[in-house]
C-alpha cells in the first residue's frame, strides 16, 4: 500500500494562521510490513531524504496509537518525500498526515474532525493540516476552550472550511537553499498588532477569497498584502523584499510561502517566462534557489505513490 500527501503553501498573504492551499508536490509512504503484535510502533525502514531521530509520520501514528482502545499492529514503511523541509512548504504538516493515513489502513478510518485534530495536535498548525488532508483552498476555524477541563492542553478540533482555488491558477514557488526553521519565523513576530493594520489584513483576507470565488482577479495584487508577518520575517528570507515587489504584467499575487524562506507567486500562463525572473532575482544576489510551478493538488482522496510530483529547477 502506497500513500502521498500533498505539500502546501499557508497564510497566502493576510491569512495568517488560517488559509492554507494544497500543491502538487508530495510526500510518499509505502507499507513495507505489517505485524498483528499489538505493538503499536511505527518503523521508518528507509527515508529519501534521510531525517535524523523520529519524523513526524512516526510521531503521528504513535499519538493515534496511545489513544486507540484495542491492540494496534506495527508497522514498517519506506518514505520518499519531493518537499523541502524547513522551507515553508508544509513538510511537517504532510508527514503528520501520512502517519495519520498509514493508522488508518491497519486500525481503521477515522472521522475528517479526528484527523484534523490529530494532525492538528501533532504538527502544530490546522491552516496547513488542513490542506494536507483535504486538498484544495481551506481555511480553519479554532477554539481556545478546552472540552476536558481536567486536561487543558486538550482543545476543541478545529474546523476546516474548503473553498474553491481556480484551475487556471498557479503558484510559482522559489525555494532558497538555506532553510528556515518555523519556530525562528515565528519568534520574530511581534504579540501585539495595531488596531490599523489588523483591519487592513482583514479587508485583504476577504478580498482575496472573494477574487478566487468569483474568477475576478482585479484586486488580487493588492489582496495578498499582509502587515502581520511578513515585515517582521523580511530580515530572515532571502530575496523577500525584492520578489514582493516583482513588476510583472502575468504576476497576480506575491507573498511568503508560510514561515519561508520559500516565496509564491500567483500567475495563470507565461509560467516559464516567470520562473525565470525569480531566478534572475536570486542569481543576482548570489543565492541558490530552486524554483517550481506548482498546480494545486484538488482532491482529498489517499493518492498513489505513482503521481507524479512538479520539478523544479535549481540554479
């Protein structure tokens, strides 16, 4: 059995913490050996890339394992995965999910509000979760009451919400090869944010799911403004400040893909003409970059390892 999940790219300029969209870049797990033990443990007989110490596929599948209520076989896979971790991508958020599906095909399915809180509680992120999971345009609702009053670090699942991505739109990713750690990205964020710039981001939010609703991308340039995050993380992407500020008649949209360092731009033709100018932007300051075209991965079903995943080109 061969199980990929797709990558994505979260926050989509003002949505902080709550847009995410699935793209057709994926990490594969294969089910090598199933034993009826009652162990419980899931193996990483081989991983492409290597990751040192436990990977979040192990982690997902020993969360759901400790929580099952009957005797949860082991399980060994092999992992191959085409995205780039600490990149802004939602490698984690991927691995977390296939764990979840590798529990699922020797336990038994679960309910899309299970999966989602589980991924959720393992990787730390539901806008990025979400699309992993379900494909497509999502946005997620979350909830800081706890349900268990005697545990509360267990919270309410959160919610996820799909929207409809064209398919005439692409995302243009440039990756750079220096990576950046979430944790990084996020300490550089300030915890309070003026009332002005909380309503100029909610104004954007909604403009952009809007534009992507009705097919009018009139004001998508100016919908992916953002005043929360990106400013703080400009210092800590390469080439950020200048690919925002790309000047390109096909170019609909510009921002940081999640925490970075990876950056995204919206486009629906010319894709190679595009990709070229990111890569002129980074060869000019001297920095490596791969950079890919990647169609949004709509579907939620459990995919075959065979799909194919976009290359992109190093320079």
């Amino acid at each position: 059995m061969e199980i990929a999940v797709p990558g994505s790219v979260a926050n989509l300029g003002g949505g902080f913490d709550t847009l995410a969209v699935a793209v057709q870049v994926y990490l594969r797990v294969r089910i090598v050996d199933v034993r009826e033990d009652g162990g419980g443990k899931l193996t990483v007989a081989r991983s492409t890339p290597a990751v040192s110490g436990e990977n979040a596929v192990e982690r997902a599948f020993a969360f759901l394992a400790r929580q099952a209520s009957g005797r949860v076989p082991s399980v060994r896979v092999e992992v191959e995965s085409d995205i780039p971790m600490a990149a802004g991508l939602g490698s984690s958020a991927a691995a977390a999910v296939a764990g979840i599906r590798v529990f699922e095909q020797v336990n038994g399915p679960m309910s899309e509000a299970a999966r989602l809180g589980a991924a959720a509680a393992i990787e730390g992120h539901a806008d990025n979760a979400a699309a992993a999971l379900f494909g497509g345009l999502t946005s997620v609702i979350e909830s800081g009451e706890s349900v268990y009053p005697q545990e509360p670090w267990r919270r309410k699942d959160p919610v996820a919400l799909r929207w409809r991505w064209p398919e005439d739109l692409r995302l243009v990713v440039a990756t750079p090869s220096v990576g950046l750690a979430t944790s990084k990205a996020r300490a550089a964020l300030a915890a309070t944010l003026p009332r002005i710039d909380a309503v100029f981001n909610l104004q954007r939010v909604l403009a952009f799911v809007h534009a992507l609703q009705t097919g009018d991308y009139s004001h998508l340039r100016e919908a992916v403004q953002d005043r929360w995050h990106q400013p703080a993380r400009m210092p800590l992407v390469p080439q950020l400040e200048a690919v925002l500020a790309l000047d390109d008649p096909e170019v609909l949209g510009a921002f940081l893909s999640g925490a970075g360092p990876s950056v995204a731009l919206v486009a629906r033709r010319d894709f190679g003409r595009i990709q070229q100018r990111l890569e002129e932007i980074y060869e000019r300051a001297g920095s490596a970059v791969t950079v890919r075209t990647l169609a949004v991965h709509q579907s939620s079903q459990v995919m075959p390892a065979a799909t194919a995943s976009a290359h992109g080109r190093t320079v």
